[in-house]
C-alpha cells in the first residue's frame, strides 16, 4: 500500500476538519481532500516523501488557499466563503444535527443570494451583510435610496422564490408566512 494512501487513510477525518476552517460547504471540503490525496499520491511516484502526513497538509493548505483564491476572482460573492461558522457558533453548545441544518440553509441562502442580478446582489450583501444604511449604500454603489430599497425589496423577494423554488420552506429562514403561504412582505 501506498505510504501516502495509508497516512490519508489514517487523518482523512482530521484533514477534512483541517479543510472546514477554510469551507464550510461539506462538498468543498471532500473535493479539496480528493484533490489533495491526488496530488500527494501524484508527488509521491516522483519523489521520496520524508513526513507524509506534513506533507498531506500542507498540500491541503495550499489547494484550499488556491481554491478561495480563484473563487475571490470571480464577480459572485458568496456568503459561505466569509470563513468558517465557528466565529458564529459555539460547537460545544450546539448538537451536531443542528449544526449541519444550519450549514445547509445557510449554503441554500447563499445560493440564493448567488442567483440575484449582480447590481441587486451587492446592494443586498452590503446591507444584510455588511450592515450599511441605504444612504451609505447609495453613496458607495453611486444610485439613489430609493433605487437601494427596490434592490432590497427586490433580493428579497428573489430570494423567497428562489428558496421556494428548491423546496425549502421559507419559515426556517424566518420570514413570515400569511395563512394562504405567500409571504407577508408586498409584493
């Protein structure tokens, strides 16, 4: 067997935990571990590896940074890619289900507000993640307030359709339903 194939066999777990400090999608994490396996078992045909284990994680590292790199070139800016939840969380106060619930609507609502047109994407983000007023929104994106409340009724309404269109019921991200099940906000 391998030397790599056995060192990743043994710390696949610790890896992948290594990896969710950089992505808190469990789909980014296992294709970053594959790919790390892959180019450490590629290095290890070519090269006598000394420690396998620094090597595997190092390797990891490098593919991750590379990974948020290529995703900060491109013009959709995702939630999910602000760093990992566990600024957010508390893991030893909070069981593992709800956690991975957490993670999954928070990747739906990425994906959500990843779907928005790019103008009413940035003016939603800089209000709901940034916490800017309309005015500073304005300002900073060059449109008038009232072009920053449309964007964000807007995204708003986007975002419910998108959500309901996947399935998802919209009460677990907190927006009140009225009793025939639209939503509570004008249309």
């Amino acid at each position: 067997m391998s030397r790599i194939l056995q060192v990743f066999l043994e710390n696949e777990s610790a890896l992948k935990r290594y990896l969710g400090r950089f992505f808190p999608r469990a789909d980014d994490i296992d294709d970053i571990a594959q790919e790390t396996f892959l180019k450490a078992f590629a290095a290890e045909s070519r090269q006598d590896i000394h420690a396998p284990k620094a090597f595997l994680f190092r390797i990891a590292k490098n593919t991750a940074l590379n990974e948020i790199s290529k995703k900060s070139r491109t013009s959709t800016e995702y939630i999910e890619d602000s760093g990992p939840l566990d600024v957010l969380e508390d893991d030893s106060q909070v069981p593992v289900d709800d956690q991975v619930c957490a993670r999954q609507k928070l990747g739906a609502f990425s994906d959500a507000v990843a779907s928005l047109p790019t103008q009413c994407r940035r003016v939603f983000l800089l209000r709901k993640v940034y916490g800017l007023s309309h005015k500073e929104i304005a300002e900073r994106q060059g449109i008038s307030v009232s072009t920053v409340e449309k964007h964000l009724a807007n995204g708003l309404l986007k975002c419910s359709q998108y959500l309901r269109r996947q399935g998802h019921l919209l009460e677990d991200f907190g927006v009140p339903q009225n009793s025939k099940g639209a939503t509570s906000a004008r249309r």
